[in-house]
C-alpha cells in the first residue's frame, strides 16, 4: 500500500500538484486503497470517502471537495501528454471524481505490471 500511496504521490507531482494541497494526501491514498480495492469506487461516497476521512480525521465531504480541487488542478497544470496517456483525451475536470480516481489508479497499474 505505501509503495503505491508513494506512486500515486509521483504521479500527482508530475501533473503539478504538490503537496501544499490537503486535497494531495487524500488522493493520494484514495488513489492506493483503489488499487488495493477497485470496489472502494461502487459507491464513493460511502466507500472510498469514509475510508480516506477516517484516516485524515475530516468528513467525507471535505474528501470530496478537495479531490475535486485536485482533479482541477491537474487538468490546468498537467502535461497534455502526460494527461492524454491517462485520461485518453478526456479533461480531468471534466471528469467525475470516480472516473479521475480510476484512471489514476488503472495508469498506475499499468506501469507497475510493466516493471514486472
């Protein structure tokens, strides 16, 4: 689970979003307990959120709110290649907070089946 949190916390640099960011380590984590448990992701609100809140001590709503900040920075400050490779020509923004948590999670599977 670390190596992956670690991976995802890459990845989000490399769309260039730092760490300044509270909504940085909830995705981050969010986007690690997905690859442990894609069922996390059935119903978000209820799955994904609660479990990323209980570890960060915040609501699910914060949850919610800044992974949203986060999937907007990440289509403003992202590479188009980088973003085009991940989310096939899709807008982060406008994706649901489910489908950008997913794609992160699938590219990251992805290249670590590729190390393997």
């Amino acid at each position: 689970m670390k190596d992956m949190e670690n991976e995802a916390k890459r990845l989000l640099r490399r769309l260039g979003i730092d760490g300044t960011y509270l909504g940085f380590l909830f995705t981050s984590y969010g986007i690690a307990k997905v690859a442990e448990d894609a069922e996390l992701l059935t119903h978000i609100s209820k799955g994904l959120y609660v479990d990323v809140a209980v570890r960060f001590h915040v609501s699910p709503g914060s949850v919610e709110r800044n992974i949203r900040t986060i999937k907007q920075l990440a289509g403003r400050r992202g590479a188009p290649e980088l973003l085009q490779e991940i989310f096939r020509g899709a807008k982060p923004e406008d994706l649901s907070n489910t489908e950008f948590i997913r794609a992160l999670a699938d590219y990251l599977g992805l290249k670590e089946e590729e190390n393997q």
